[in-house]
C-alpha cells in the first residue's frame, strides 16, 4: 500500500534524497500504467528515491482539438485508484476545477495544478482545502518570485495556514514555440519554504511548434535535469514511456522508458557528489 499522506510529506521534504514524480503524460491504458509505475518503482527502491507515479484522466490544454485528451475523469480516476493499489506507489494527476480537485483527492496523493491553471484563485483554494498535497506548476508566464502570491493564495485556504506544497518549475516562454529553462527560478522558489521541483521533459517541449501538436526537444531532458539538481532542485518531474514516438501525448519530449535506469542512477550520483 501507498505511504499515507503524512508519511509522503515527510519524505518529499527530505532534502537528502532526491524524489521523482514520473509516468506518462495521459493514460492511454491501464496496462501501459502498470508497467510504467512498477518498472520505475523498482528502480527507485535501488536507487533511495522516493516515488510517485503521474499520469493524466484528462489533457485539457491540447494544441488541437482532435488531439487524444485521456479517458476522462470517472474512468481515469479508476484506473489510478488501482495503480495505487495494485503497485503500492503514491500517484499525481492533474485537476483543472474545483469538481475535479474535490473528485481527485478521493483517489489520488497529490493534486497538480497544470502551469496556465497556476493563478486560478478559486482552484488553488479548493485544492488545498482537500487536505492532499498540491503540486503547483509555475506559469510560463510568470517570474519565480511571482510564485510567492500563489503561495499566499495556498495558505489562505489551509486550516493552519501551512499547505502541503510542491513548486515545479517547468520552463518560461521564449518567443514562439520555445521555451527556456532559467535555474535561477530554481533558488528563489526554493526561498518560499516549500519543496521544488523541475519539470524536465516539458522544459524541452516546443508548445505549437508541429503546427497541430508540441513538438519537443527531448536529447536535452537530461541535460536540464542535471542543472536542475546542482541549481537545488529537490525533486524531478520526467514524462516517460515504452515508446514515445507512439505516446499520445507530448511524446517528443518524453524520456524512453528503457533509459530512467541509467538517467536516475546518474542523478543520484550527482547529488551525492554536491552533498560530499
């Protein structure tokens, strides 16, 4: 079984080890979760990484409207419930309203704020007041220091005023169908009090930048990660599959599943180093 949540949020602000949250971008089945969540929970146990697995119900900020968005949120809801279940392993998913994150909490540990949802006051209210962890993902619009008024909005809606938080930094906007990665976000997120996470593979996506999808620059995934972890990155956020040229979603920036081995022993390495 899953740790509960007081125990994850323990072991997500434990600065001497890194945590991954990791899966595909949507759940294109329930078959592909499991392999996804068990090969990399076995990973992770080698390696002392705490894990979440991530995986999206539904994809609601597509570059086309014919483009795959998941099974939506009953199905899809469902199926993580028994990824949680069946592999033992604290799972993320997106919520984009107030019905959702009340909906999500049920079945899932923590709820992600998708990056172009991150000032939508009435959403983050909701999702803290769940009580789950919250994973908010910086605009691409915004200035890490514009972080700390999403964070005040976090604490209005948590009884004690101390929401469970995680703050991922997922690239900024750079003109048109780029994005770039500034790791000063990193530290001064950081400065905030909660933990922070990189998102590696949509830092490379080129948003619109295949005409009717992302395309995506996913060679660099690792190079990001890496800086992410020397610049105080607490956690990493890697999309990830068997196949991503046949993922239906974001697959050209995503990680092929068969190289997360070798890719999270060499961050482990490196944030052994930092610390010796």
């Amino acid at each position: 079984m899953p740790d509960s949540s007081a125990t994850l949020w323990r072991a997500l602000n434990d600065r001497r080890h890194l945590f991954l949250l990791a899966g595909p971008c949507v759940i294109e089945s329930e078959a592909l979760c499991l392999q996804i969540a068990r090969k990399l929970k076995a990973t992770c146990a080698k390696l002392g990484i705490t894990y979440v697995f991530k995986a999206s119900f539904d994809k609601a900020n597509r570059s086309s409207g014919k483009s795959f968005r998941g099974p939506g949120i009953a199905e899809g809801l469902a199926t993580l419930a028994r990824i949680r279940e069946k592999v033992g392993v604290p799972v993320l998913t997106d919520i984009h309203d107030e019905a959702q994150a009340i909906a999500a909490a049920k079945s899932v540990d923590i709820l992600q704020i998708p990056a172009f949802l991150c000032r939508q006051t009435d959403l983050i209210h909701t999702a803290v007041a769940t009580g789950a962890i919250v994973n908010i993902k910086k605009g691409q619009f915004l200035a890490p220091q514009d972080m700390g008024n999403v964070v005040k909005k976090a604490a209005e809606a948590a009884p004690d005023g101390k929401p469970k938080l995680l703050l991922t930094e997922r690239g900024t906007t750079f003109g048109y169908h780029n994005l770039v990665a500034d790791m000063r976000s990193l530290p001064i997120m950081g400065a905030l009090g909660y933990p922070v996470v990189f998102d590696a593979t949509h830092s490379v996506q080129l948003p619109g930048g295949a005409g009717d999808k992302s395309g995506g620059q996913r060679e660099f995934a690792p190079v990001l990660a890496r800086c992410a972890i020397v610049a105080g990155a607490n956690g990493l956020f890697i999309e990830t599959h068997p196949n991503p040229d046949e993922a239906m979603s974001d697959g050209p920036n995503m990680i092929p599943l068969a190289d997360m081995p070798k890719l999270l022993a060499q961050f482990v390495r490196l944030q052994a180093a930092l610390k010796g």
